[in-house]
C-alpha cells in the first residue's frame, strides 16, 4: 500500500484559504522591502543581477557575420524555504455564543490571528536580515552617533542630507534612484518634529511631518514605518525595525524584466500560505484551524540598499 504524502494528506479549505492569502497585517511593512515572489521549488538559486546594462557593448554588426549576444541575470546564493504552521483553536463554547450574534465569524476570525503570529516571524526575519550591517558594503552602510544622530535636535544632524548620501550610494552602484525608504517608529517618532525637517514644511500647514511628506523631502515613492513589536524573553515589547533606516531600489517585477536591480525578494511557495479544513479536537472540545506558510526572505541585490544604524539616540 502506498503511504500519502504530506500533501495528499492535508485537505485545504478554499475559503479560508483564499482569504489567507490576500491578507496582510497592516503593522507589516517588510514586504515593501522584500516583495513576495512566488516559487514552484523549496530551494533553489537565488535571481541575482550584474550590470549588463551599463555595459558599451559592441553592438554593430557588419552583413553575414554573427550577432552578439548577451545574457541577464544569474543564479546566485541557495535559498531554502522555511515552513511555518500554527494551529488556531475556537473552544465550542465560544463557537456556540458567536453564533447568537449575526456576524461573527470566530473561524475565520482564528485564522486571521493565527496568521499574524506567523506573519510576526516574517516580519521579524526581514527585519534583521535588512539591518544586519555586514550585508552591507562599506561604501553602503553608516552608523550615526552623538550630535549626527537625528534625535539631536540641537546638534548637526540632517537627516535629508543622510538621505541624499544614501540615495546616491545606491544610484552610484546601480544606476538607479532608491524608491522606498524604511524606518524604525523610534527613528520616525524623532524624525517627523526635527527642526530642519519642520524648516522644510513650514509652508504646507504641517506642524510634524507625515511618512507621505518625508518622501516628497527625500525624493522617493514612499516613506513607511514599521510599526511592528514583539515581545522579548523578558516579556517587554521591543520594536522589530528598531533605530534603524534602510534606503532601497526595490522592484517586484525585476525577475521578469531581467536586469533591474532589486534589492530583494521575499520567496513564498506558489498557493501559500494554506488552511487545512478545520478539525475537532474532541478532547479539548475545540474546533481547530491550521494555518501554513512557506516563505523565506533574501537580499538579491546589496548594492540597491543603505542602511543607516543608529539613526536615534
């Protein structure tokens, strides 16, 4: 007798899946920096760019001799994709009392919960791995203290002018203008009453500047802030993106445009994250929804990134 796979053996809610699939934490901003790209495969290559682009190719070509060619992108580091599954729990009594109340949907409502969680951990991993300074060039990476930090309100920090250092790092390495730029609440929270930032606005009726204001200043497509925080092992709340700044070119659409150099991507296997039907624990008296998930974030390209550490104090 043949044993099932894991696959075979699992029965998917449609539904719930569905749903699954198109929500998205709104405290979440790592796939801003690292969009989903789905895979087929568990593992593989990642898509990495060259500067084929920037090359002065020889492209005249006299009658009946060959025509040059030229190749883009390349495989670059393995990446394998991590599985991650939690199981949401609805006690029957629970059940039973929302089924009194028009409205309440405490499965679907479960699964939601079960994903943030999930998606906490994803958040979290691109997090670090976009301000782990040694992914990082030197020419792409500063770490600002004393009077430079721009919680130094009366010293000689500008965060702009940081900015601009960062964009054209990145422009100098890949011929492109960053379009995106991340940061930490703590570093937004200092950023959005700096004096010169104020200076700035003076004219537009804002006493403190918005994420949508910043990146008019900056000259980027958008400014976000990751709100996100997690719980340490002491029971503290900490914030996930930290004190921390990064600056990037990123384009979801640069695997099938061949040559865009993007910073990153996050790797999600095609038709995830799942929701296997709801069981009944009948030991627990509890309906129960799983909920799976399989992804892993990579930087594809360093040079389309600046990381600005210890932006505040």
């Amino acid at each position: 007798m043949t044993q099932m796979t894991n696959a075979q053996a699992r029965v998917i809610d449609p539904i719930l899946t569905t749903a699954a699939q198109g929500y998205q934490n709104a405290e979440f901003v790592g796939n801003k920096l690292f969009p989903k790209v789905p895979v087929q495969q568990r593992g593989g290559k990642i898509i990495t760019f060259g500067r084929e682009d920037f090359r002065m190719y020889a492209t005249g070509r006299t009658p009946g001799s060959n025509t040059k060619r030229v190749q883009f992108g390349h495989a670059g580091a393995p990446f394998a994709l991590e599985q991650h599954a939690l199981e949401g729990v609805v006690p029957f009594e629970h059940m039973e009392e929302a089924n009194r109340v028009p409205g309440i949907d405490l499965g679907s409502g479960a699964v939601r919960k079960t994903q943030d969680i999930i998606g906490l951990r994803l958040e979290y991993a691109q997090a670090v791995l976009a301000t782990t300074a040694a992914n990082y060039g030197a020419a792409n990476k500063i770490t600002l203290a004393g009077a430079d930090q721009w919680s130094d309100y009366s010293g000689t920090s500008d965060p702009v002018d940081d900015v601009n250092v960062a964009i054209e790092a990145v422009r100098a390495k890949t011929g492109r203008r960053p379009n995106l730029v991340v940061m930490g609440a703590a570093v937004f929270s200092k950023l959005k009453n700096h004096p010169k930032i104020i200076d700035r606005i003076k004219y537009t009726g804002r006493d403190s500047a918005t994420p949508e204001l910043l990146a008019s200043l900056f000259g980027v497509k958008e400014v976000v802030v990751g709100d996100a925080v997690y719980e340490n092992d002491t029971g503290a709340l900490v914030d996930v993106w930290g004190k921390f700044v990064v600056v990037a070119y990123t384009e979801v659409g640069s695997v099938a445009d061949m040559g865009r150099p993007t910073y990153g991507y996050t790797y999600q296997l095609g038709g995830y994250p799942t929701v296997e039907q709801a069981y009944q624990d009948r030991n627990a008296k509890s309906w129960v929804y799983p909920v799976t998930d399989e992804v892993a974030p990579v930087i594809a390209g360093a040079d389309a990134g600046y990381l600005i550490s210890a932006a505040v104090a």
